[in-house]
C-alpha cells in the first residue's frame, strides 16, 4: 500500500533513501527468515536431524551419515517450496500491480484453472504421469492466458475487462476439472484432487533442476520488464508522457507473469493464494510507493515453505497437500483485503 | 396490467404492446410444455411418445420402459425447479444490485451454497435433503452478505467490476476450502464430485420432493417484487421519494434470492450462468418493466436448463454431458460478449 510519501523538497532525498535501506532491510531478514524455514523443514521427519547437523550437510559436510537424507530426499522438496513459492510471489506481485487491483492475482483471473484443467485432462481422460503432466499443465496456463488477452483486446486492453475475461475463462475450465472427476475412477480421481489442491510430495531433483532452469530464465526478465509498473502504475497517460511503450511493456509484463505462474502450477499444482498474499503483503512490509518485486518473491517462498512445514507436521495423523494450508490461510486474508481496498478506493 | 405507475416513464416507449408481451408468454409456457416433453422422451434409451402416455394412463412398475419414464419425469421435474430458481434469482440480484453482471454462480452464492452442503455431509453427518438444504440457505446467504457488503465499500458503491471480482475471489477461496475438506473424506469425495458439477442426473424423488416447496414459496414471492424492483431500478432516492420502503425491498428480495439460490443448489448443484442468461435475454424481450420482466425468466429458466440437459444427453451418448458443464460452456462465450460489447453501467 503506498503510504503518505513526504514531499518537502530538503527531505525528498532523505525519505527515499530510507525507504530503498528499508526495502533491502525488508529483503534482507526475509531471505534470513526464509533460509531458516528452509532449514527446520529439512531438519523435521521421521528421523529428527538437528540444525547444525542440517546446516553442515547442505554445505557439503557429511554428518553422521545425515547427508543422504538431507541432500537426497528432504532438500528437493524444501527447495522446490521456495522456487516455486518465489516464482507464484512475483507473479501475482506484477499481475496486481499491472492490473492496479490487488485482488487480480493468476489463481483468481482463471490462468492457473488453464493449468488445471490441462493437467486433469492429461491425467485423467489420456492416463499420462509424472513430467508430462506438468508440461500440459504449462501449456494449458500459457494457452489460457493467450486466449484471455485475445478476447479482453479492443483497441488496447484495459484491467476490468481482463479480469471479468478472466472469470469468464476460469467458469468453463472449472467446469471442463469437475467433468474429468465425474468421469473417472475414485481412485484416479482422487490423485487429480491431490494435484489440484498443489502438493509437494514426491518432488525430486529432476523437478528442482526444471523448475529452477525455467527460472533462471524467466526471472531476470520479469525484473528487467518490472521497471515499466511504477509508471504504468500512475495511468496510461502520464506512462505514456514518461516513455513507456505502453502495449509493448503490458504484453512483456503479463508474459513474464503468466511464464511464472505456469512453471510454478506446472511443479507443484495450483496452490492457492500464495501468488494472491505474497504482493499485498511485502507491500506493507517494504513499504513506500515501489513496487517490491524481490520482496514479493522472497515472502512467496516463505509463505510456501512454512505452510508445507504446517502441512506436513502440525498434524499428527494426517499430511495434507500444501494447497490446503496456504487456502485456509489464504482465504480470510482475502476477505480483509477485499474489504481494505475496496474502501481506500482501489478495488476497480 | 394497463396500469403503468411502476415504469420509468423515459423507457416507456421502449416497452412492447401488452397484448405481444402476453401471447409472448403463452408461446413461451408452450415451449416449456414441448422440453419437458423431450426430456421425457430422449435419452440413451429412446422412448415412443405413446409409451409415455401409457405410462401416464396406467403406471406399470414391471414394465422396464415406464421406470425409465417415471425416473426421466422426476429429472425433469427437478430441471423446471432448478431453471425457474435460478432465474428468477438473477433477475431479482440484478435488480437489487443494479448490477448486469449479477448471477447466483458469477457471485459466489451457490459456491457458498455447495460449500456449506459439502461440510453438512462430511463434518456433521447430515444425509436428508431436508437436513442439508438448511445448510445450503445458510451458505448462500452468508456469501451474500460478504459479497455484497465488500463489494459495495469504498468510491462508488457497489460497481459491476468490485462486485464480480468479490465474487470471484470469494467462490475462488470457497472452492480451495471445498477441496480441503474433501480431501480427508473419500466417502464425501465420491458422492461429492458427482453433484459439483451441477447434474440433474439421479436426482430422485426423495431429494426433489422435500425441496420443492421452497422453491415454489420462492417463485410466488418472487413473481410479487417486481412493483418494488421497477423503483429500486430508478435508484434509491427516486424509490424511496415514491413511497418505496427501499431498505426493506432490498431485504425482502434477498432473501427470496437466497433462498431461491440455496434450494436449487441443493438440489442440481452450483449451476452458473442460468441467471445471467434469463435475466439478460428476459429484458431483451420485455424492456426494462420488471413485472414482465420476472414471469418471463420464470419460463426461460426451464426452457434453458431442459435444453441444455437434452443436448448434454443427446451430444455425449451413451454418457451424457452433465447440465452445469452444458451451462458453463454456452455461459462463458455470453459473458465474454458481454463484457466486450456492452456497457458495464448499463442497466
């Protein structure tokens, strides 16, 4: 949320700095705190192993034997918590800020439903498993999306119509989930339903190596096309007047964000609302009128991992997918926030 | 109907003759006639007209064909409740809310609805039609509530766009928590899924039976607002400068709404897309006058559901396409168009 912003000319200067040091501050304790997370979640299972123990593994020190269990069968998971918990952060960060309404996040405006039903239609109707799935999970996000900015472009394309075409998009993919489940057995159906709430099970380091190369890619893009928002941000006009290409910078943006998302659902499966709270709330935390893009990312994967830990441990009888953590979380925020910004007059 | 206090007078030009809008509603009540009788009649197993009439005269429950009948008769019986349901509560949403987007799926309503059901099933045991559909009113009106309340905060009140994208929002978190609860329940899960889709399949006479008279209580209601819906569409002040009670009226028709919402999704499921359909095509026809208006999506709301439940049994055969999935795919392209071509404000 931008804040009052001082605008007496001698302190002009000063209040940005402090912002900028806050930011870095902010980006700072969360990669601590996250590093941390990552570590507890490492450290707990079925054999307790203790954080030193855990720390000197990953840096390549067998410990007591420890280091398979670490490295082989806990680290995969843990990291792919975090990329993918970063990549659904920064995602949801630019969609929000391009669309100016906090509530336009990928989960919401139908992309990760493409990913959805693409995937339960390679699982269910053509019987694929494992790596194929994710990739027509990814094509069926980027396909989706595709067809959303097709549809909303009239002349240029502006934030409501995107959303409400979102909407729209999202009911008949829903429709298409339901229909899957409806026609296969309950066993299949219920390993689609696992999927569909997104799970980190059985994540190895095949899918870190995919996950974090696609990554690698997008993610400096995405930063470099982040430069556009804070003036898109202030009204087409003035970005305009400022030198922005305004549809050029808009599709760059959005195709980084989709890319993002998809290879995330494509992971771990649409995880609810990590991509929706990650951005409104490294906001607040970094404060000032920028847009947190590296903030955003860094609480994605933090919210990721310490709801995959809760997941995972808070329960004694059961494990749930991640999915379920982050909704239950997820959806109270939501509603506060829907009415916070509609009432500070940024709901649309 | 000569009198005409209750029209905006600007629009009255707009309006048809009487005499075309009632015969209008005979061809229309015709029609409905003409689907439930294909909905009688087709199916995965195709039945002579006569037979059916047979088993109208003479009710046989040896004979093989007379079951499928009477099964296919309850189907469709359960398809005129549910249709007339969920387009009178769009028309009645759009008209409290002056909003053109306003549909009991698009706002999150009968998620709320089938959110609430699914926990009536899987945490508290409930098994009866008449154990659940309290549940279903309960979900319905609390998203209701929450919907409109929070759409309606900030600059501008309650704007098509908040409103949608509350809805949205709210079905989006519903459907995540549906999921979770579902997931630790595989009993649920496999009756569950078959009714999520929204499907008028299997629905027998003892779900029906019990829930039909909450819809029929609903539609009676409904049929009585449209005096207080033509002046809440001049907008409040105006309304209530007519002698309107406006709080009340708006109070009275939500809660015809939801009730009308929570029984229909009790017994077909979250349906989308029914009342955006009527509602619209209703208005097309009639004008802005809301005591044509609401009889109208009274019979549309069948002709649409019965169709689109025979064209899901007729493409799909030997299976069948279920009637929300129908719905959804003819919807979405609706609403697309609409968002395109049509001004949001407009109403």
């Amino acid at each position: 949320m931008p804040t009052s912003l001082d605008t007496r000319p001698p302190t002009v200067a000063r209040t940005r700095g402090r912002k900028r040091s806050r930011s870095t501050v902010v980006s700072l304790v969360l990669t601590a705190a996250g590093f941390l997370a990552l570590c507890v979640s490492v450290s707990l299972g079925e054999v307790t192993i203790p954080l030193p123990d855990v720390v000197r593994a990953l840096f390549g020190d067998d410990a007591d034997g420890m280091s398979y269990i670490v490295t082989e069968l806990r680290l995969p998971r843990a990291l792919v918590a975090v990329l993918a918990g970063a990549a659904l952060g920064l995602s949801g960060a630019i969609f929000q800020s391009l669309v100016r309404n906090p509530l336009a996040s990928p989960d919401i405006i139908g992309i990760t439903g493409g990913a959805s039903a693409a995937a339960v239609v390679a699982l269910l109707l053509i019987g694929l498993r494992g790596f194929p799935v994710s990739l027509a999970a990814f094509a069926g996000a980027l396909a989706t999306a595709a067809a959303i900015y097709v549809l909303t472009w009239r002349k240029g394309v502006t934030g409501y119509r995107l959303v409400l075409v979102g909407v729209a998009m999202g009911a008949m993919l829903t429709s298409i989930v339901s229909y899957c489940l409806t026609r296969a057995d309950v066993y299949d159906a219920r390993e689609a339903l696992v999927w569909l709430t997104g799970s980190l099970n059985a994540k190895t380091w095949s899918t870190v190596q995919i996950l974090g190369l696609s990554l690698a890619l997008i993610v400096p893009l995405a930063l470099l096309a982040g430069r556009w928002l804070l003036p898109l941000e202030l009204g087409d006009d003035t970005a305009q007047a400022l030198g922005v290409p305004l549809e050029r910078a808009r599709m760059g943006l959005i195709v980084a964000a989709v890319a993002l998302a998809a290879a995330a659902t494509a992971a771990v499966g649409p995880v609810a609302f990590v991509a929706f709270v990650s951005g409104p709330i490294a906001r607040r935390l970094a404060g000032g009128p920028g847009i947190a893009l590296v903030p955003s990312a860094l609480v994605g994967a933090l919210v990721m991992t310490v709801s995959d830990l809760v997941a995972q441990h808070a329960f004694a009888s059961v494990q749930f997918p991640v999915g379920v953590i982050t909704a239950i979380v997820g959806a109270p925020y939501l509603l506060w926030l829907l009415a916070v910004t509609n009432r500070v007059g940024r709901g649309g | 109907m000569t009198e005409r206090t209750g029209v905006p007078s600007g629009q009255r030009r707009r309006a048809p003759a009487t005499y075309r809008l009632t015969a209008g509603l005979a061809g229309l009540a015709v029609l409905v006639l003409l689907v439930s009788v294909l909905g009688v009649v087709i199916g995965a197993r195709p039945i002579e007209l006569s037979v059916a009439l047979d088993a109208l005269r003479a009710y046989d429950p040896g004979i093989a064909e007379h079951q499928v009948i009477a099964d296919r008769a309850v189907r469709t019986l359960a398809g005129l409740l549910v249709g007339a349901a969920l387009g009178l509560a769009g028309v009645l949403m759009q008209g409290i809310t002056r909003n053109p987007l306003a549909d009991p799926g698009l706002l999150g309503i009968n998620a709320g609805a089938a959110f609430a059901v699914v926990c009536a099933i899987a945490l508290f045991g409930v098994t009866t039609a008449l154990g659940y559909v309290w549940f279903a009113f309960a979900g319905a009106l609390f998203v209701a509530v929450v919907v409109y309340v929070v759409g309606s905060l900030g600059r501008g009140g309650a704007t098509p766009v908040k409103v949608a994208l509350a809805g949205a929002a709210v079905s989006a978190a519903l459907v995540a928590l549906t999921t979770a609860v579902l997931l630790t329940d595989s009993v649920t899960f496999d009756q569950h899924r078959f009714w999520t889709v929204g499907s008028l399949a299997g629905r027998d006479w003892d779900l029906v039976a019990p829930l039909a008279p909450f819809v029929v209580a609903g539609v009676v209601a409904a049929l009585f607002l449209g005096r207080a819906l033509n002046a809440l569409s001049l907008g409040d002040d105006v309304a209530s400068g007519l002698g309107q009670r406006v709080g009340l009226a708006r109070a009275v028709t939500a809660v015809v709404a939801v009730v009308l919402c929570g029984s229909a999704t009790a017994i077909a499921g979250p349906i989308w897309f029914v009342g955006l359909f009527v509602a619209h095509l209703a208005r097309l026809v009639t004008g802005p006058d809301y005591r044509w208006i609401l009889p109208y999506s009274l019979l549309l709301g069948p002709v649409l559901v019965l169709a689109a439940d025979v064209l899901g049994r007729v493409i799909a055969q030997p299976g069948e396409l279920q009637v929300g999935i129908v719905l959804s795919l003819l919807g979405s392209p609706f609403l697309i168009l609409l968002v395109r071509y049509r001004k949001l404000s407009e109403l």
